[in-house]
C-alpha cells in the first residue's frame, strides 16, 4: 500500500507591545524589540536568505502584529538600534581581547558573536537600509513566505464580545496596517492568545480575512468535534477557515517540562556578563 505524504503548515507569530519613548535616548522596555531584532528577526532573515542561495523552495508563514509592524517602521527605533549594536560589536571587542589568553572556548565564543554581529549590522544597515519590514516583504513576493497580520493591539477579543465596534475596530486596523506595509489584503490573521468566541467568524469575514488560528483545545473540546482533530482545517459558518496548533511541537518550546527553553543548559535570554564576570 502506497504511503500518503502529509503536509506541515509553519507558521511564526511575532509580536511587541508598543513601546517608544523618543525623550530618552535608552529606555529598558525598548530593548525588548532590540533583542527580538537580534535573536529573531534577523536571524530568521539570514535562514531565509540562505535557503534562497542554495536553491530551497522553502514555504512557511509569518504573522506580524501592527504595533510590531509600527515600531519596526520608526526612525527613531532604527537609530537607536543601529547604536545598540554597535555597542554590542564593541562588548564582543573587549571580549576577545579579554579571553584570549584567559579561556580558548570564551575566545572562540566572542569571536563568533562578533562575526554574528558584523552580519546583522550589514544586513540592517547596509542591504536593507534599516528597514526590516522591506526583507519581509521581498521574501512575500518572491513566494517564500505568506504574511498575515494580527489584532490592532493584540487585544483579547473574547473581552469585547459586547462591543462589536471594539471587536471590528480591532480587526479594520489590522487590515490596514498589514495594506500599509505590504500593499495587498490579508490573507489570514493570528487571533491574540488564539482566542475566539462563537460569532467572531462573522466580523473576520466581513474584513475579508480568509482564515484564522486557534488553539488545540479550540477543535478537541469543539461540540462537534473535527474527524481528523487539528490535523485538518474547518470551515465555519462564514467561511471562514480555521487552523489548530498541534500540541506536541507546541509543547516542545512552551512546555514548562518539557520545553527546552526552560532548560537550564539552554541559553539564559537575561544573563548579564558583568554579573557574570563578577
């Protein structure tokens, strides 16, 4: 009997509250879209880019939440980043410099985040010229990623299921900041924490959004239960078709147990190496 080939369908949510105090020149809570520029964002540039030289026709989706999509597009946000990581290239610098004859891994290690670093710098400030919404962008047009949006400001709209204006003011932003910055319609919307309420259907179709997300227990505790559970889209009464998270890749990041970012070899996102050094 012939074997059948299932499909995978990757998606990457990527979202900030919406943070920007341009009278100061460093605000802690404005790191975290510095962190999540250096550890994620470009990074995942540098895959896709890499897969594109060596001939892969890789396919995977990628939500962008508006607040995310409005700060990455602040020149304000972009000059400060540009300085973030020149100071992280000069750490990496006096790191060398330290290790060299204290520790060969420590030495090896600097080196290789000061290379890293190097790369992300040309890549934001040399190739995309600090626009990082425009690398999103190009890889969408050339057919390598499909790119979606999410609620105006990630409210929770089970919350404002008595405020309809709320709950389509929520999802008309969205739309428009996803057209803003990519042109064309959104195809499809990351629900905030994956939450629906019966009937919300009916206002995602109303903007012309074709199909959303939900969590696993969305299908497994649905009153009529899905044949093939998450493995299988829905549609629902408007149309509108629905997509489950599959649990164990979910759990293999989320998982408090299992989960290797909880791991304590893992890579402790807050370590300070002043402390450190200490």
């Amino acid at each position: 009997m012939k074997s059948k080939k299932g499909k995978i369908l990757l998606l990457l949510h990527a979202h900030l509250p919406y943070i920007h105090h341009p009278d100061f020149e460093n605000f802690m809570e404005e790191r975290w879209l510095f962190e999540a520029l250096t550890e994620t964002y470009i990074p995942l540039i540098k895959v896709f880019k890499s897969l594109e030289k060596a001939n892969i026709p890789f396919k995977l989706t990628i939500s962008l939440s508006p607040t995310l999509m409005e700060m990455l597009n602040l020149n304000d946000l972009r000059e400060k980043y540009h300085k973030h990581l020149l100071k992280l290239i000069e750490l990496t610098e006096k790191e060398i410099i330290r290790t060299k004859f204290e520790d060969p891994r420590k030495y090896e290690l600097a080196q290789h985040y000061r290379r890293e670093l190097m790369e992300d710098m040309e890549i934001f400030s040399e190739e995309y010229h600090q626009d990082i919404l425009k690398s999103f962008k190009e890889f969408k047009d050339k057919g390598y990623i499909e790119v979606i949006t999410s609620n105006g400001t990630h409210g929770y709209l089970p919350f404002y299921r008595d405020y309809p204006e709320a709950i389509r003011a929520q999802i008309k932003s969205a739309v428009l900041t996803y057209k803003k910055y990519f042109g064309d319609h959104p195809k499809g919307i990351w629900l905030a924490e994956c939450a629906y309420f019966r009937g919300l259907d009916r206002y995602l179709s109303q903007e012309g959004i074709r199909y959303f997300f939900v969590d696993t227990h969305g299908f497994t505790y649905a009153d009529s239960k899905p044949r093939y559970g998450v493995y299988r889209p829905i549609i629902t009464p408007n149309k509108v078709f629905v997509f489950a998270r599959d649990p164990e890749s979910s759990e293999q990041i989320w998982s408090a147990e299992i989960g290797y970012p909880g791991d304590p070899r893992y890579r402790e996102f807050y370590r300070d190496i002043g402390y450190d050094r200490e």
